[in-house]
C-alpha cells in the first residue's frame, strides 16, 4: 500500500479497531506470526508491516530519519483507512513507534513497547558515554563493511545476532526462523537500508537535525503505555528501559521478563500475547 511516498507492505487478519504492529532489526513482519492471530480472535484488526527498508516494502535510497519514520506509520495508519490506532512495536520499531506517539498524537491512542528506551532516554544515554559501551550501534557506522557483514554467508552474521541477543538457552531462533531472517536481509538493499536508521541516530548525537528531534520528543507523552523488557537482554540494559517511565504522563505498565533477552514476542511468544490482551481490555474504550 502507498504511504509517505512509498510502498509498504502488510499482513493483516481481523476486524475491528487498528492495532499496528512493528517489528525491529534485523527481523520483518513475520516476528509477529505468534500474537497477530490472538489479537484477531480477540476483536481487533491486526495489521504488521514491513518498515521502510525491509521485506516487501520499498527499498529507498532516503527516508531513514525519526521525522520519516513517524510519518510511515501514520501515513500507514491512514492509508489503511483510519485515524487512530494502536502501536505494538519492538526495538528500532519501536525507536518510530516512540517518535510517531510524540509527534503525531492525534494518530496514536496507545503504545505496547517491547526492548527500546524512549528515543530522548537513548540520546542523553549515549551523550553520556552510552555510545562507547554500545558495540552493536557503534559497530554498524563503517560504510558498507556491516552490510557485507550480514550478507556473507547467505546470512549467517543475521542469526548469530538473533542468537547472541537472546536469553541464553532460548529455543529461538528455531531453525526455520533463522533461515526466514536469514533470507529477507539477502534482499539488496535491505542491509543498508535496515543500518541506516541506527546511523541517523548515532551521527544525529552531534549535529542540528538530532538537536531538533529531541526537542519535538521531549514532552512526556500523556497516553497509556505497557513496556515490556527481557531481564537478559544484552543489546538494550533493563535499567536503560526503565528509565523511559519519566517520560510518560499517562497511564504506565512496566513487564519485566526474567528469563528473556532481546526478542519477548519471539522467545516467550504466549506470555507476551497474553500480556497484550490483557493490557488491551484496560484500554479506554
């Protein structure tokens, strides 16, 4: 579907009001596949889509920026024929689903964040030094040596990272996962395009554009909010996540999962399920 001047691509089941689910790298719409059925059976149209970059969505050569980002979703939300909804969206999904809920309110009725701070908690976190600790951003800023690194092999970095920032022992990636994951950032340029958000972020930290968007995401955001955290994710610290409560006027619900790293809705898909209709059924009517 045409959105912002691209085409984005969806999976959809249900009926009922919008909830709009984003996934995060280096993942696609199909990280959703456990909780997009239960959000249909529970009344709700459940809609996942490829971010800008990824999957079935357009590949452009621009447009990895938060103020872009914000006005995918929303342009998104409208162009699937509705004003409002709500976001279920996981890591640098989330970094936009964050954004969009700042800049664009009028789109957003609630937001469920799965392993990402508040974009403003991550700035002064690694204006603080954070960035030298952050191997994984830091890592990625070369021109193309990462990119190279992710197709290599027919993939294999894209799995060591799912494995690496899992709890360990957990049972995801299972095989099939790992080739899908694998498969969709073989699709040129999916690598650049999924790397170039976690640029922006990091070069922004020194110039006016990055100045600027903290400004436009540093009011708290009065709406109700439910953030879940793996205790054992090792690329986003639990405490980091935490510290996004200051950041939020409405009504707050904090899940911290003890034995879960950087994929809740893939390591433990039927506790992260439910935790969402359950914080759904709470949600203003």
């Amino acid at each position: 579907m045409a959105a912002n001047g691209a085409q984005f691509h969806v999976a959809e089941i249900g009926h009922g009001p919008l909830i709009l689910l984003l996934h995060g790298f280096p993942e696609f719409w199909w990280a959703w596949r456990h909780q997009l059925p239960a959000l249909a059976a529970a009344g709700w149209r459940a809609v996942a889509m490829d971010l800008r970059g990824y999957g079935g969505s357009d590949k452009t050569p621009r447009g990895y920026d938060p103020f872009t980002f914000a006005a995918d979703i929303t342009g998104v939300i409208r162009s699937l024929g509705e004003r409002r909804a709500v976001l279920v969206a996981h890591g640098w999904g989330a970094y936009g689903a964050w954004t969009a809920a700042a800049m664009r309110p009028a789109h957003v009725d609630a937001l469920a964040i799965l392993s990402m701070p508040h974009p403003l908690v991550l700035r002064r976190h690694l204006l603080r030094g954070g960035f030298r600790r952050s191997g994984s951003l830091a890592g990625v800023q070369a021109p193309m040596v990462p990119e190279r690194r992710l197709i290599a092999d027919d993939g294999a970095h894209v799995e060591r990272l799912l494995r690496r920032w899992s709890a360990p022992g957990a049972s995801f990636p299972e095989p099939e996962a790992a080739l899908r994951y694998r498969a969709a950032m073989q699709l040129w340029p999916a690598p650049h395009c999924a790397l170039e958000y976690q640029r922006w972020m990091f070069r922004a930290l020194f110039r006016g554009d990055g100045r600027r968007f903290a400004k436009r995401v540093q009011d708290p955001l009065n709406l109700p909010v439910l953030q879940v955290h793996g205790a054992q994710d090792t690329n986003v610290s639990i405490e980091l996540a935490a510290a996004s409560r200051e950041m939020i006027s409405g009504e707050y619900h904090w899940l911290p999962l003890d034995s879960v790293g950087h994929f809740p809705h893939e390591e433990a898909p039927g506790v992260v399920t439910e935790a969402l209709l359950d914080w759904l059924l709470k949600l203003p009517a």
